[in-house]
C-alpha cells in the first residue's frame, strides 16, 4: 500500500470550490455566461481534449472550469476557483478489477495518484465481459478503492480503458468502508457496444489472477476467484 495515503484529515480540508450543475446547456455556453458575469476571458483551447474543462480566466487571475458531467442528461457543470485562487484540478476515482493492483494502476498513471481508501458502491455490480465491468444492479455492492488522481492521471488512464469507445465515464456514491464517509467517484464503465462485443465472454487466466490478488490485498470482497 502506498504510504503516502490521503489522510481523512486532509479529506475533510480539500476545497473544491462551489460546483453549478446545469441541464440542457452546453459548457461553451456556461464559460460564455461566466466571463459576461465576471468580466473574464474564455480559453477554448482545450475543449476538445478528454475530461479538459473550457476555463474562464477573470481580470484578476482567478480561473473557472466549464465542463460536461456525466451524471447529467446533456448538461453540464461549472467550477469556481475555492478559497486559495486556485481551480480544483483532481478527482476521486473509484478503482476496480485489475486497477486493484497498486502497481498497475500506478505504472499507468504515475506518481500523480494518492489512495484514499477502501471503498463499496451500493446498487454497482461487477461483471465479466472479457475484462470487468460495473453496472447498476439494484440490491447490489461493488468493492473497489478510491484515489485522488490529477488530470493528467485521468488523461493517462483514459488512454489505457480506451475512454471513449471501449469505457466511458460514470460518477457513483461511494462509502468509504474505514470510515463511512461518503464521496462522489469517477469509475470506467464498458460503453453499449464493448458490452454487445463481449457479452459472455470469460476473463482471461492472468487477468483474473491479478484481479483477485488485488482484492485480497486490500481485504476486499473476492469475486474474481469466485467467477472461475
């Protein structure tokens, strides 16, 4: 286990700025909205990258984000700087399947990874569709751990689960187990057509192993081990 774990100390002091969620509107016109309201310069110079928020920059330096959520039907939200100037440039990322090996995940995304902690997913399940899968599942627990990852962390991981054509991107209420904290994570679920691809399709030999043995490692629930 990494030693250098976010601390629910640290949890409790993140700031995170104020978070404005919108439904039908698009984040080009939500940075429009905050530079007429803050007098701010918009940046597109990035909207056209995986997970990069369009950013608003105010006369006085301060930056907001302007990005799509997945949660939300064609919407998206908007991200204040929080109380240090700064824009919130992290995310909590709820890892499953062979990302449960520490090594692995941290060989995808560098040193840019803190773990959190031990976490379940309540109403997520994961399933075997050649390589894992969550999937809603009313009644249903899914086991993972929770790191904070920075943005290029997410964008190198994108690269490895094939954002967006194999996985996409679904925020899930997790419970930290060490603590019963509640937090809003970041998973990779298979899109419709890698589910169609394939469906019934059983986990290789060496993946499964690494998944089963990066649940054990973690005390979680084993359920590679218990679908061979």
């Amino acid at each position: 286990m990494n030693n250098k774990a976010v601390t629910m100390e640290e949890l409790a002091t993140i700031t995170f700025g104020v978070e404005l969620e919108y439904e039908n509107i698009t984040r080009e016109d939500a940075a429009n909205a905050v530079a007429r309201a803050t007098g701010g310069t918009v940046d597109y110079t990035t909207q056209y990258e995986a997970h990069s928020p369009i950013t608003v920059v105010t006369p006085d330096g301060r930056k907001w984000k302007c990005e799509t959520d997945g949660s939300l039907d064609r919407g998206c939200e908007t991200v204040s700087p929080n109380e240090n100037g700064k824009m919130e440039t992290e995310y909590l990322y709820f890892a499953y399947g062979s990302n449960l090996d520490d090594a692995r995940l941290l060989g995808r995304v560098g040193a840019d990874a803190r773990p959190v902690g031990r976490g379940v997913a309540d109403g997520w399940t994961v399933e075997e569709r050649l390589y894992a899968d969550m999937r809603r599942r009313r009644g249903a627990k899914a086991y993972g751990m929770v790191w904070r990852l920075t943005e290029d962390a997410v964008a190198a991981l994108d690269r490895f689960e094939g954002w967006p054509t194999t996985y996409a991107d679904a925020w899930v209420d997790v419970t930290l187990l060490d603590s019963g904290i509640e937090v809003k994570a970041m998973a990779y679920v298979m899109t419709d057509a890698a589910r169609a691809s394939r469906r019934g399709k059983k986990y290789p030999d060496d993946y499964r192993a690494i998944c089963s043995a990066g649940a054990r490692a973690h005390g979680l629930p084993d359920a590679f081990a218990a679908a061979g």
